[in-house]
C-alpha cells in the first residue's frame, strides 16, 4: 500500500469514534435519560464535582478509628494535575482538602451566585493550577463519562409551509455550488448545520440548555414523575436539593421564544417536541464553547450582542409575522453551563469582573432589550495586591469566596516539585532524608515564628529537643502532612483532640504566602545541586547547613532562628537510632534467659541457690547476678536506691499480676506477659545504647568502612569484615539506603561522634 494512503487511512482510524454521541430525537433522549438519569441530569457544577473525584477519588485517613479524627483525608491529586500536563501542580495537603471541601459543596448544584477566585502570593502556581484544571474538565466533559446534551432544533420546511422559495443561501449555492455555500456561510459564523436545500434548518441553542427545560416548566414534575421508576433517583430527584434547578430552570430566550412560535404556528405540541433534538455538549476551550478564558490583556469586546444574519433571515421567512424569534446572545451564552475564568484581576479582567457582579447576583445578563440567563461556574485567580481592585464593593466581595493557594506547607510535595524539575535522579545524589530536610529548611520560611496551637497543646518544646525546634515548626511541618509523630509522649498524644487538631490545621490559612516562593526554591535548590554534585560523592547533612550558612549565608535570614541546628540535631539522632539498629545484633535466645531468671530469682533471698522453673538453669541469687542484668535494664550509672525499688516494684507485680492472673489462670507463657514484654523492651534498648562502643574504638572497623568495595577490604580480620557487611546490609534493607549511602552515612555517625554526643 502507498506509504501515504495508509498513513492517512490510520489518521482516519484514530479519529473515530471521538465523538462522544451522536444527535438524537426528543424522544430517543428521553429514553437515555431515563437509563442514566445520574449523568444526563447534571448542571456545570455537578459535572466540575464528578470529574474532580473521578481523578481523585476518595482519599485516605490515616486514623480512621481514632475517635478525635477530624478528616484531614489524604488525597492524590497527580491524575487531575500532573499526569499529562504541560506543566504539573502539585498540591499539598493543605490544598488538597481546602479545594475537596469546596468541590464536595458543587454536589448541591445551587452555586450560580458565588465566583470562585484562587488567591495567592506569586510563584505560587496559580495560573498553572488553574490551566491544568480546564484541561481536565475539558476532557471530562467531552468524555462518555462527562457527556451532557445541549439542545438543537431542527425545523421541519415542509411541516412549516415552506413553498421552496429560493433563499439567499439557496440563490448563492446555485452559482457557487453547495460545498463552496456551505464553506463561506461556516466561515461567516452562519452556525447552523443544514446545508442548503436540506429539509430543515437547524438552530442550536447558543445558551448549551439542557433538552430537559425544553418541557415548560408547569408540566415538569408530572412528566419526570411518569418516566422515571420509584427508586432511588425518583426520590433524590423530587427531595435533593441538588435537582431543584431541574424544576426551575427557564429555557433561553431563543429557545422559548422558538417554543412559543412553533405552537403558535402548528397548534400541535407534538410537532414542536419532534422537531427538538439533543446533541453532545461540546467543550473547547479554544473556540470558547464551554470554557471561555479572559486575560488582563485580552480586549473587551465592542459587539456585547452577538447573532447570525443569515440563520436570522431564514428564521423571519419561515416563521409567521408577530411570532419573531430573534436570534440574538452575548459572549456569556457560549458559556453556560460551562466555565467562565479570569486570569488574574487587572487589566480589562478588571471590568469584566464588575459586569459580573449583577450576573452573579441575580444569575442574568441583559442584551439589548432581552433578558439573557446565565448559570456558569465563574473561576479566577488573584494576586494579593489585586484584592484593592474590589475593595469599596462589599455586595462583590459578599458574591466571592476565596481559595488560598498559597506555598507548599508539606516536605514530599516540595521534594515531588524538584524531582519534577529536576528528574527523579536527583535522590541518588542525597544521603536519604537530606533531600527532605533541604525541602523542610524552606518551608520553615513560609511558617509563622509562633503557633498558639501547638505552644497551648505542647506547652514546654524543650522535652523534644531531640526531635523538634524551639518553635515547634518540625511538628507543624508532621502534623501538615496528616501524620502524628510518633515521638510525642503518651500524655500529649492523649491531649491531642480534635479542636487541637482543627486549630492547627487552621493556621495553616495565614501561612505560606511569604517566605521563599516556589521560584525562589527551585533557584536555591539549583544553586546547591550545582554546588555539592561531584562524581562519587553524596549531599550531606553537614553540605546542606554548610550552603545556608556559608556559601548562601544571606537566605538564613529568612530560615527561623535555630531552625538548621535542630533539623541537624534532628538527623543526626535519628542517624544514629538507624546505624545503632542496623549494627544491633538481636540474641533473643539470651534475653530470654537472663529476663526469665531474673524475674525467677527476684523471689528468692540472697545468697540462696534455686533451679528457674522456667529455664532449667541452676542460680546462684546474688547481687553480683541481680546488678548484671540490671544494668542492661536500667544502665550502669543507676543508683542503689533506685535498684532496690525496681527490684520491689518488679516482684510485685510479678507475684500480683504475671504469675497469679496471666500464667496461671491464662495460660499464657511467661514470655507472653505484659511484665516480661515491658522488661524485654528495656533490655533492648540498653543493650542497642552500648552496641557501637567497641566499634568505636577500633580504628580498624572505620578503615574496613572506608575499604568497602576495595581489594584492600579482603585484608582485614574475618570479625571486622563481617561486622561490616552486616551493618550495610542492615541499613539497605531495613531504611532504603544504597551501600554508598549506607557506607557515607556509618563513616558520617563516626566521625561526628554521634554516639558520645547522644549518650544517656
């Protein structure tokens, strides 16, 4: 086959079936109407609303059966905002729900009086945000998922009376041909589709109105009440307040005034529903059907009333004198029931949003002498500084709820922002967490310096100092993301209620609109990513602080006070905690045993000997044996008092607890007791407190590290060797570390000596 045939034969292929539905009759829309009334029943609002969830479904609570959850849901919005995108946003947390809570309320469907503005400081992605989500809309809409009808009449010559007089149109195809005719009226916008010398005119409807609001309003309700069965629809249809605009809505002035002639002239309502027929609503942004977007710069237009001569002569022969339909609409016809959007409130987008005041108001727009209706979702986005521009119009502030967009608040969705524009490569270049400590470093910038919430709910931070910053904003930064951290003691874990909950959450609505900016981000990250990259080498913790403090010494300024010290504090405990585990050899065999003659022996006098019923091991009880295991319970440095009130508190509840209740009327083994799980915990923990002593001072276990991978490595002792490739080990499998990030990091705990500077 010719290479170009069948190029163009796949072309063709790939085009079909694009369309989402094909023109129907009144009646063949009134029987899909009645087999999916869910889809065909929905106003733009409805239709925003499920496509929104159809990208971001339904989310997740991380503590769903935590009495005091207050449904900050965690929702993936990379399907409606970055998959496929020209540029992606990426919403945090924060966003998430503040956006979901006002799609949620579109559901309801009555929201023609509000405008929508995002609002929000520059650079933080506004514009884009709102692009991606006209493009999904559009999608959505032009989708079988998000098909609605709008109405198409197509009048019937011959039923009209039409001799077959020559009309202008008829006259020009006779001397240009029909193909040329029909070419030059699409070009002069004659909008209808019947070529000439076809058996009808067909007239759309330019207000996109739903078939349904053809039926006259009077005659609605009794007849949704016979097409639709009694079931769950019937009755969310006459009781949900979501359908009242369904038994509301008035056709456009066009459309009714068509209605009215047509009866006038047939007498036959019959005649007139058969000459109605519904087509798929088609969005295009573009052409400005459905989706129509103004910016500061974009003219106003100087013809507010818009018609189309050649459809209106036709209309004028075919109609009766006294039944004059006039075909005549503004530009917010095109887009209702649809979207009409401004990009940013300067410029002329000044002007159109005053004229949107008495449209959004009483939900009308006035062309000429004809009252237009006009039921659109009105979006837009703003500056701050913009806001002056409607300041003194209190009834147009009353008519706007804002939506902040401002800063990413929450560590991954910065980190997901440079992976995105950067590549994803970029984490193979950090020791893990310092990618989202950088991340954590300029959201602290967008924080308020104090949080009453969390100062009321934490009272003195210092008890954290292992874990958080003076201001708590480490907290802040855990608690945007929707996670509990689970280093907060048990009595503030418990503090934690709801109302905290929510006041926390809610200072998130006076932050993020300063600081570093999401450009200024992007810059900083670049500046180090350029800095510290070598061959072979990692991004450290001590090159992060290194570049704020030295190389970009002038961007601390806007980082909170103390706020590197303690996110260092921070990684480096928490390091250390990884490399103690890692190296921490669990002999669960021996702890059993020493726990288990410990709580046997505990009952006995000292300087007697007793075989433990439990181990079979013979004991000589002698505080020389009580003080050995002790001090893996309770550390060395215990004092005598102390160890004879553990020594009391242990056996009493041992003799009241463990064996009376648990042991001998449960049946439970010993090992399976509350008291030896807590003794056990314990025991661990100071054993792991000790495990890099011996490490550390073997000069040789840092230079087999450092030899790792090297020939060099095979020349140290067998111990050391596979001390080594346990710990590395360790650290890949159990906290995602590669074996050059593992080996960095052990050679990082080392040299910075994290286990003195932790100790006790």
């Amino acid at each position: 086959m010719d290479p170009i045939r069948k190029a163009l034969q796949d072309l063709a292929a790939s085009q079909r079936g694009l369309e989402t539905g094909r023109t129907l009759s009144f009646e063949d829309f009134l029987a899909q109407l009645r087999w999916r009334p869910d889809r065909l029943i929905r106003n733009v609002h409805q239709v925003f609303h499920d496509m929104v969830r159809a990208h971001v479904g339904h989310g997740h609570d991380e503590y769903p059966d935590d009495p005091e959850s207050i449904n900050f849901i965690a929702y993936d919005f990379s399907s409606l905002l970055v998959e496929d995108t020209d540029q992606p946003f990426f919403a945090d947390r924060i966003f998430a729900n503040r956006l979901m809570n006002v799609i949620e309320s579109f559901r309801g469907g009555a929201q023609q009086n509000k405008i929508y503005l995002f609002n929000g400081p520059p650079g933080s992605g506004k514009s884009i945000f709102l692009n991606n989500l006209l493009q999904r809309f559009q999608e959505y809409a032009n989708s079988p998922d998000g098909i609605r009808y709008e109405t198409v009449w197509r009048l019937d010559r011959a039923r009209l009376g039409d001799d077959g007089g020559h009309t202008a149109s008829e006259q020009l195809a006779r001397l240009l041909g029909e193909k040329r005719t029909a070419k030059l009226l699409q070009d002069l916008g004659a909008g209808q589709r019947s070529a000439p010398g076809a058996s009808y005119i067909e007239v759309p409807c330019p207000s996109h109105d739903n078939p349904i609001v053809m039926i006259p309003r009077d005659q609605r309700a009794a007849i949704l009440d016979a097409l639709f069965a009694s079931d769950e629809f019937k009755w969310n249809l006459s009781t949900g307040k979501q359908y009242d605009w369904v038994f509301s809505a008035e056709p456009c002035t066009i459309c009714s005034s068509l209605y009215r002639a047509l009866l006038r002239k047939l007498d036959d309502p019959d005649a007139v529903f058969s000459m109605i027929f519904a087509r798929p609503y088609q969005v295009n942004r573009r052409l400005g059907e459905g989706i129509s977007v103004y910016n500061p710069g974009d003219l106003r237009s100087r013809q507010p009333a818009q018609t189309n001569l050649e459809l209106q002569r036709r209309l004028d022969e075919l109609l009766p004198a006294g039944s004059r339909v006039r075909y005549i609409y503004s530009r917010y016809a095109r887009t209702n029931n649809g979207i009409y959007a401004l990009m940013d409130l300067k410029g002329h987008n000044k002007d159109r949003l005053f004229e949107l005041h008495n449209i959004i108001s009483e939900g009308v727009h006035k062309v000429e002498e004809i009252e237009e209706s006009v039921q659109s979702l009105f979006l837009g986005v703003m500056n701050p500084e913009d806001e002056q521009n409607i300041g003194g119009f209190q009834s147009l502030k009353d008519r706007i709820e804002f939506i902040h967009i401002n800063y990413v608040l929450e560590s991954p969705t910065e980190v997901a922002i440079y992976a995105n524009t950067f590549g994803r490569h970029i984490h193979e270049n950090f020791l893990p967490r310092v990618l989202e400590n950088f991340a954590r470093v300029i959201i602290s910038s967008r924080l308020n310096e104090n949080s009453p919430a969390l100062r009321d709910w934490i009272g003195d931070p210092r008890k954290y100092m292992l874990y958080c910053d003076e201001n708590l904003h480490l907290l802040k930064m855990a608690m945007y993301t929707g996670v509990i951290p689970d280093w907060l003691d048990e009595e503030d874990r418990k503090r934690l209620t709801a109302k905290r909950r929510r006041q926390i959450i809610a200072e998130a609505e006076n932050e993020g609109s300063s600081g570093f900016s999401g450009r200024d981000a992007i810059d900083i990250f670049q500046d180090l990513y350029g800095a510290h990259v070598r061959e072979g080498q990692l991004i450290t913790m001590d090159s992060l602080v290194n570049f704020f403090t030295k190389v970009r010494p002038e961007l601390s300024e806007k980082v909170p006070k103390g706020f590197l010290d303690a996110l260092r504090n921070m990684y480096n405990y928490q390091t250390l905690q990884e490399v103690k585990e890692s190296l921490f050899y669990y002999n669960e065999q021996q702890i059993a045993r020493d726990l288990q003659n410990y709580l046997f022996a505990l009952n006995f006098e000292l300087g007697t000997s007793a075989r433990c019923t439990y181990t079979g091991d013979k004991l000589e009880i002698t505080e020389a044996f009580l003080d050995g295991i002790e001090d893996r319970l309770l550390g060395q440095e215990i004092s005598d008092e102390r160890r004879r009130e553990f020594r009391a508190e242990t056996q009493r509840v041992y003799t009241s607890r463990t064996l009376t209740q648990e042991i001998m009327l449960d049946g439970k083994d010993i090992t399976d007791t509350e008291l030896y799980a807590a003794l056990r915990e314990r025991y661990v923990f100071h054993l792991k407190e000790k495990v890099l002593e011996p490490f550390l001072k073997n000069i040789n276990f840092r230079r087999a590290l450092k030899d790792l991978g090297s020939d060099d490595f095979k020349t140290y002792d067998s111990k050391i060797r596979t001390d080594v490739r346990f710990l590395i080990t360790n650290l890949c499998d159990r906290f995602g570390y590669n074996e050059q990030s593992a080996r960095e990091v052990c050679l990082y705990v080392i040299d910075h000596n994290l286990a003195e500077e932790f100790a006790g």
